[in-house]
C-alpha cells in the first residue's frame, strides 16, 4: 500500500476487509468499515470545530479509540499532529506548543486543567474536549460528533512522500525537547518494514501498551497494525497485571514491553494461575539483559524474542533481532530493516571493520528529515544524508548490530529519555546553587533515575531534599533527581568541563 497519506490505507481496508475487526478498545470493537465511518465523522467534526488543514493539532489523552480515531481524523483532513506527552509538567507542556506553532488541542478529561493553561498561555486558537470539561474556549466533540450528517464523508487530503504526517517531541540530549519530524513517507516506509520484519497479518491481534504519544506505541508496529489488515488492542493502563489480562483475553499475537513491565510479566508468570498466553508469538522490547532474556524464553519457549534498536528519530526501530539467531547471537540487536543502511564510523567519520566500537549512524526512507524550527540540531545531527544518533556500538562480519553504550548524559528512566542539561538547568535556579552536574544511576524499577551533584554558594544552607522540593515545581515527576548530593567539587578536564564519567564511578 502506498498511499502518502496514511488515512488512505484505512479506507482501502475498509473495502478490503470490510466486518474484520480493527479496533479494540475495552468492551467497544471497531470492523474496519465502522473505523473508518468513524473517522470521517470525527473528521467533519474537527472541520466544524475550525480545524484547518494548515493546522498544527495537539493530542492529550491516555491510550483510548478516541486518540487513535483522532490522530487518524487529522490525518485525514491533512493537518499535522503533535502527540503530547502528559507525563511532562505544564510549563514544558506551554515550551511544546509554541515552539511547534501548535494551534488546535484535543484532549481528555483527565487533562483539563493542563489544557485550560495551554489555552490560556498559548496560541491556540481551536480547543476541543474528547470528555464533559470544557475548559474556556473549548468545544464539546460529542457536540461537535452530533451535528454532522449520517454517512458523513471526508475526502483524504492529499500528500506526497515529503509532507510532514506528525511531530513527536522527545528530550534528546539538550534541554529542552526536540521536535522529530515524520513524513508521511517515514510512516509508508516504517510500516512495509514492520509488516514484513514481524510477519503480520490479518489475523493478528496487537496489544498495543505503550503510550500514544511515544515513537514505540505509534509505530512498533502502532498504525502498521491497520496496514496489515489486523486488530489494534488496547490498554490505558502500563500495569502487568492489566496488560497480562486483556491479552490472554483477546488473544494477542504480539506486543512491545518496557523493561519493567517485563518484569511484572515474569512475577506473573511463576503464579499458581498464570495468565493464558499461548497465542502470543513474538514479544519485543530493548535493554534486557541476556539473563532476562533467556528467563523469559523459558517461560514462553512458544514465543519469539526480538531486541531492537530504535529512536523517535528512526520513526521506531530500524534492526529487529530475527528467529533464526535469536538464540546464537543473543545480546544483539539485529540485523538493519530493508530500506535502512547502518554504519559504525570513527571520530573522522570513517567507516570501520566489523567488530570494532564506534559511533551508530543510519540512513534510509523511514528516518527522519531532522527536527522542527531547530537547525543547529539538524547541522549537528545529520551529515552527508546520515543521521547521527551519538550512540557507540559495532557490527559483526554478518551485519547484527550490537549496541555498547548509550549516548553521553541522556538518561532512560522508565522508558523515557531524560536530557540531564534539562535538569541542571532547573537546578542551577534555585538561588543556593552555585554549580550542578546530573547523571543517571542504576534503578531496580526505573532503569536509570536521575543524580545530581550540587555545589552550594557561599554561606547557603540548602538541602537535597529543598533541591528536589524546587524540581517537582518546575519538572514531570520522572525527572526529578531521586538522589541529590551536596559536594565541595567536580571532577574537571583542563578545560574545565565537568567529567561526568568520573561521577559515574562506584
């Protein structure tokens, strides 16, 4: 399917596979007739609501069929959405939207009072309320649903391989997010690949857990459920316990996991009454260790393992580790998707022989164009049509990708990338700061969780504790430092930059 505009696939399906189911979403089912009836529906109503083409449109909502309906109605009508993270704090949320240009926001119940900030410290100018809290300014979508037509059709815009489908706003290694740009040939690309490297049909059934505002909920495989014809399941919740019981339920085929869903997974694994998972055939995930995963595969000898190595900027992952060496080259991420070309360069930007270390490079149609209004990203990123994701690892004579070590001073804490410059930005605030330096430290639960070493000003009395008082006013919770130790000193190079490896050490 080559549609430009991804809406198009839908309404192809539609016709293809008409009473198949598409959408599962609790005890509400979607065929892909009444998917994209709905669509078009919510389509008209966003027209209605002064949506325009020419609109950058915010989503803010848990995992629900209304975000997917929503996400896909914008597509539809041919503007650009911007999934928002809700776990970020407001006044990050307020540096999304103007940064973006972000002019229309969709959004849950739950998010109301964000919302109600959004929309009066921005330029949105078109706010719409997926629940019963209209904020000032906002319209009712049920209202809106109400008033359009029986059989109400909306024609797909029209969209070629180089307009922008979405934005996706991640942390990166700066301090602030970084707006990744997706192309709507990043999604027609990214999807064939996900289809042929998972080997999906339509009669698979894809948990999908992970949230819609991140790459791995969109796209691994995310919307390439609905090229493949299948069934989009979903969970609003990242419990193990839920996750576990609404796949043995609808039995699903396939799924992503974080690390420390995982783990609860395994917990429920060992119970007297273990959740029925026989139709699950392959379970992805990044960052396991080769002991989990051998535990795992004792579990679930029925099910296929598959390592992956992915970024907001890859549109997803762009190597998956296949069946056939999933066991001989455990620890591996895989070998490159078809389209994508990976190489391993030295400082000099040298290509080098298998085996040896060096900086991951990527190219190909479903990585990004660069990021939104940031061109000192893009010069610093891409260089002779490479990206240049910062991250050190090699590639063995048969082409697997193994990765060695993440990039300098990003922090991956429960899934999600934390710019620690961020956080010595807030840090350095607060007024009995003098200096700051943020790592990340090893966590049970969360992967890594955020350390900062503070040198006070003179005289100053402040805590750890006053230090992360002040971050939880100004920072998500996630990245409010868990440890903070008050020092005399940092480790410095001559030229006086903080060597943060030293603070990594024991």
């Amino acid at each position: 399917m080559g549609a430009s505009n991804f809406a198009e696939t839908l309404r192809l399906q539609a016709l293809r596979r008409a009473d198949r189911e598409a959408l599962v979403d609790g005890a509400d089912r979607w065929t892909y007739a009444q998917l994209d009836a709905d669509v078009d529906r919510h389509a008209a109503a966003l027209l209605d609501a002064g949506i325009t083409p020419a609109d950058l449109v915010a989503v803010l909502g848990r995992n629900t069929a209304t975000y997917v309906i929503e996400l896909l109605a914008i597509a539809r009508i041919g503007a650009i959405s911007v999934p928002l993270n809700w776990r970020l704090h407001t006044s990050e949320q307020t540096y999304v939207v103007e940064q973006a240009g972000i002019t229309g926001l969709l959004y849950d119940d739950d998010f109301a009072g964000t919302a109600a900030d959004l929309v009066a410290a921005t330029g949105i100018r078109v706010a719409v309320a997926n629940g019963g809290q209209a904020v000032p300014g906002a319209q009712l979508l049920a209202g809106l649903l109400d008033r359009q037509p029986a059989g109400v059709r909306v024609p797909d815009a029209q969209k070629a391989p180089g307009d922008i489908h979405r934005l996706l706003y991640t942390s990166g290694t700066t301090a602030h997010p970084k707006g990744v740009i997706h192309t709507c040939g990043n999604l027609t690309a990214n999807h064939l690949a996900q289809v042929l490297e998972l080997e999906l049909t339509q009669h698979d059934r894809i948990l999908v857990s992970a949230p819609l505002f991140h790459v791995s909920g969109l796209e691994a495989p995310g919307l390439a459920v609905f090229t493949a014809g299948a069934t989009m399941v979903l969970t609003p919740t990242f419990k193990a316990e839920d996750i576990a019981r609404i796949a043995a339920r609808e039995r699903v085929t396939g799924m992503v996991l974080a690390a420390q869903i995982l783990f609860g997974l395994l917990d429920l694994l060992d119970l007297p009454q273990p959740p029925d998972l026989s139709a699950l055939r392959y379970l992805l995930f990044a960052g396991v260790a080769p002991t989990v995963r051998r535990d795992v595969k004792r579990r679930l000898p029925h099910v296929r393992l598959i390592d992956t190595f992915g970024m907001t900027e890859l549109c997803n992952g762009v190597c998956y580790m296949d069946a056939a060496h999933e066991d001989s080259k455990i620890g591996a991420l895989g070998a490159p998707f078809p389209g994508v070309h990976i190489r391993i360069v030295d400082e000099h930007f040298r290509p080098v022989p298998p085996g040896t270390d060096g900086e991951i490079i990527i190219r190909g149609e479903k990585i990004s164009p660069g990021y939104w209004n940031d061109e000192e990203a893009n010069k610093r990123t891409r260089r002779d049509g490479w990206f240049l994701t910062g991250d050190v690892g090699r590639l063995d004579e048969d082409g697997y990708l193994w990765f060695v070590d993440r990039r300098t001073d990003l922090i991956k804490s429960g899934g999600e990338n934390v710019a620690g410059a961020e956080i010595e930005r807030v840090v350095a605030q607060h007024p009995d700061v003098a200096e700051v330096a943020v790592i990340g430290v090893p966590d049970p639960q969360w992967d890594e969780v955020p350390k900062a070493f503070v040198i006070l000003r003179d005289g100053a009395t402040a805590t750890g504790e006053d230090i992360r008082a002040h971050c939880r006013l100004h920072l998500a919770r996630f990245k409010v430092p868990k440890y903070v130790d008050v020092v005399k000193a940092l480790p410095r190079n001559d030229s006086g930059k903080v060597l943060k490896r030293e603070l990594r050490q024991p």
